[in-house]
C-alpha cells in the first residue's frame, strides 16, 4: 500500500511495522520500492538501545537486512533529533532516483521526551540536463533516419506526458514504454509504438533494435525491457550496437552506463529534459518528415494488430475479450493494479492506458501487490474507478486486505483469474522439464464465496459471455466486488 501511494503522489509512502517478523513481511514491499524507484518510509520498532547485541527478543540488524534494497537506513537514537533526522529520511527517500528509507526507532527512546522545533519539508531541486547535451541530442534528432523514443522510469509526472506527446509529435518519432510503466504515453496516441515487456510485439522488439537513435528517457535499462539485456546489443558477442546512437536520460547518475554504453548519459529529472527538448525547434527535412511519419503509422499499426489479435480461442472464458471489455467501457482515468503472473500479460497487452497514474504494476514481478495496491489507490483516488487483476496464487498471497476494502467502504472491482495452479512456474516447468509439475498444483477456495464471507459481493465466471453482466453487477452494487474468472489456461 505504501508503495502504491508513493507512485501515486510522488511523496513518501509511510508504513509501520513491528520488529523481527513484522520487517522481515515487510521486506518484499521494500524490494518493489527499490526497484520500482517509489519513495517509502518504513518505521520499524526496534529493541531497546540498552538490548543491542543480545540477540533479545525479535531482534535484528536492520543495517544489514535491508542494506541492498534501501537507500539508507536510519536509527533515531534521540528525541531532540527527531525532527533533524525526519527530515533527512524524506529527503533522502524522494531526491535523486527515489527509493525507500528505513527507520529504526528503539522502543525506550519512544516514551523519552524532549521539546523541539517542527522542521519543514525541503524539496530537493530537480536535477536539469547539461545544455550542451541537449543541444547535440537536437543534432542527432534532425540528421537521424530512424529515432524512437522509450519512456518510463522514476520521477515520472504528468507534466511528462503532455510534454512528451508534444516533443514527440513536433520531432516525428514513435514512443515505446518500458515495463510495467505503459501510462507514461497515451496508448490511444496515433505516435505509440507498444510496451517493451514481457513477451513483447517481435515487430517492436525488431524496429528497436533497427532505430539508428534510441532515446531513453526515465527508466533503468532492465532486463525485462531490454529483453534478457539482448535488445541494444549488436549480437551475443558485442556489449554495444555499433549501428545504432544510444541517448540515456535518467534522474540519476549511477544508472547511466551501468549495462549498455551511453553515447550519450544526461543526468535529468525527465520533466526538466523534455521541457528543455520542447523549448528548442526541430529542424526536419520535407524528406525526412515523410519518411518518420510512415514509419510511425507503421509501428502504430503493428502495435494495434498485436493489442486486438485473439490468443486462445477455445478457451471457455476468453481473457483478450475481458481485457478489451474494459478497455472499451473504462473510463480513461481508472487505475488497474496487479501482482505477477502469466495473467497479468492479460491486461498488459490487450488493455490501453490513456493516462499517468492509472498503472499500478510491480517492476520486481512481486506477487501480492495488486489488492493492496488497489485499497491504496481507492483511498488516494475515491473518485476514480479501481480494478485489481490477481491470478489465484496472487490473491492468496495478499487478498486478505480485501477485509480492509470492506472496512473503509471501498468500491472497488477485484478480478481472480482462477487456474488452480502457480501458472508461470508451471509453465516453465512444462517448458524445461514436460510432464514433471512439481508443487504448482493449488486447492483453491470458492473466491466468490470467500468474498461474500468477506461482507464484499462475490460472482463466479465461467464463460466469456457472462463477464459483461457480472462486471455491471459489480458496478452497481455499492461496495468491494469480486469476480472470479475460472481458465485452464496459464
């Protein structure tokens, strides 16, 4: 939930936890922060000062426990500092690539006093691209035959995105979204090209690879977007593509170069650097604007024949139709939350996101995440509509906080993709070792019969005529719903 409401408004998420066991669940929260560059605070309480180094009761060393997947952890040892190091825990948690900060707070310090002044929250400055950079990155633009622009990654905003459809739209040159962050561009824009995911467009995968300028603005260049580290190499054997102009934009430093080699790594916020490529005129030849342009409806094309092409014919409950059910009665600002699984390929592929801010989907591939997510979501946004897409091992990882929807009146649609297996896992299985499943099998309970247990609504699909009606039972029954879709396929 933390993290969800940090990629919603950009602050902080603030979740508390006990110590030992409570930080130890906490940890897979605090790995989707890290990788999915969310600012989070994460109080922990901790054993007293006079304790430490006795292994007393639920201790641990938060130091090292979280040392690789946050950016600084914190023990507020004084009260008189508090405000100082408060300070600095949300400093650090949103300045530069934002991630999450952990906090200590030893229990005898709790009940200590102390009168101290409140400090203000400081915004860190965002960091703006070298001018120079900016200026070769234009000369690159306008003697290019091929560009493409992938967006994504940390800081987004929706400034973003109306200044990115600008840029793109003035230069020519089609938009690609990284994983998991397809709402960083109008997916309905004639200039989208398609996500970079997981069992991505090949048509998409082979004109990336065949753009002569790659312009990267936000995200890191992680394998799932750069498809196993193999989509910027020139071959097995080569680091780099000697063909193609690499140009890196990212918030923060020590991501540029890390994998592939940048000619071009520009330290920026992505609002400063498409602001700067905005305020600068494109000069591009008659020639040339013909050339992008075709190439662009192209891609669009491509994009929208792989968004509509039917998988799975002859399954009783059609997944490709759900997810262009609603993608042709949502309204553009709902929010689609998920976890991890074959099924959420579901609503990346065949779903369109027309806004920032209404994709809630784990960069880590943590499974859970898409209840909780979507209680923070409905919190943050009561006015928009929510729907949370969970495979049946997903739901039984978190869907307990359905009973927190029910409790804060929560309208929101929660959808069970039911296959009666971990279906990623087993289709790997089945890929490397056939006819051997090993522990993939689930017993599963009546979904819709837990969630009426639960005080929410609860209806069962099981064929793809009936979603229509059980999604507008759902709509209209004033309260959390859920509908459990049953497949055999994963």
């Amino acid at each position: 939930m933390a993290d969800a409401y940090g990629k919603l408004t950009g602050n902080p998420g603030i979740c508390f936890v006990s110590r030992g066991p409570g930080a130890s669940n906490a940890m897979i929260g605090i790995h989707t922060a890290f990788q999915d560059s969310t600012p989070v605070l994460l109080f922990i309480g901790q054993i007293s000062r006079t304790d430490t180094d006795r292994e007393a009761f639920q201790e641990l060393n938060y130091h090292n426990v979280y040392g690789d997947v946050a950016k600084k952890v914190l023990r507020f040892n004084s009260a008189h500092r508090i405000p100082e190091q408060l300070q600095k825990a949300w400093n650090i948690a949103i300045a530069g690539r934002p991630g999450p900060v952990v906090v200590e707070l030893p229990e005898d310090m709790l009940v200590d006093t102390a009168i101290v002044d409140d400090l203000e929250l400081i915004t860190p400055s965002p960091s703006a691209p070298d001018p120079y950079r900016v200026e070769q990155l234009l000369d690159w633009i306008t003697a290019a035959e091929k560009p493409m622009i992938i967006s994504g990654g940390a800081g987004w905003t929706h400034q973003c995105n109306t200044l990115l459809e600008d840029f793109s739209q003035r230069s020519l040159i089609p938009v690609a979204t990284s994983f998991r962050r397809s709402d960083t561009f109008d997916n309905q824009h004639p200039y989208y090209a398609g996500e970079l995911g997981l069992a991505p467009n090949p048509e998409l995968i082979a004109a990336t690879r065949d753009s002569d300028l790659l312009i990267v603005i936000g995200p890191r260049l992680g394998d799932i977007t750069t498809s196993s580290y193999q989509l910027l190499t020139q071959s097995s054997q080569s680091p780099i593509n000697l063909d193609q102009k690499l140009v890196h934009i990212h918030i923060s430093a020590e991501e540029i170069n890390t994998v592939f080699h940048a000619d071009s790594g520009i330290t920026s916020h992505p609002d400063a650097m498409l602001q700067r490529l905005c305020d600068n005129p494109i000069e591009i030849t008659e020639s040339q604007k013909e050339t992008r342009k075709s190439r662009i409806d192209k891609l669009n094309q491509s994009y929208l024949n792989f968004l509509t092409t039917p998988r799975f014919t002859d399954a009783d409950v059609r997944m490709d139709k759900v997810a262009a059910m609603l993608r042709n009665h949502l309204p553009g600002d709902a929010i689609i939350t998920n976890g991890a699984g074959n099924y959420t390929t579901w609503a990346q592929r065949h779903y369109q996101f027309r806004q920032f801010g209404t994709q809630l989907a784990p960069t880590n591939g943590s499974m859970g995440y898409g209840v909780p997510a979507a209680v923070a979501a409905k919190i943050v946004h009561p006015e928009r509509m929510v729907v949370s897409f969970s495979g049946d091992g997903c739901f039984l990882m978190n869907g307990q906080e359905l009973a927190t929807a029910v409790q804060y009146g929560l309208n929101i649609i929660f959808l069970v993709i039911n296959n009666n297996t971990y279906g990623t896992i087993q289709m790997h299985q089945q890929r490397h070792y056939p006819d051997r499943p090993l522990g993939t099998g689930l017993k599963n309970p009546d979904f819709a019969a837990l969630a009426n247990a639960y005080g929410a609504f609860g209806i069962t699909v099981t064929l793809t005529d009936q979603f229509g009606a059980a999604f507008d039972q759902a709509l209209s029954c004033d309260k959390p719903a859920l509908i459990e879709l049953k497949t055999d396929y994963f």
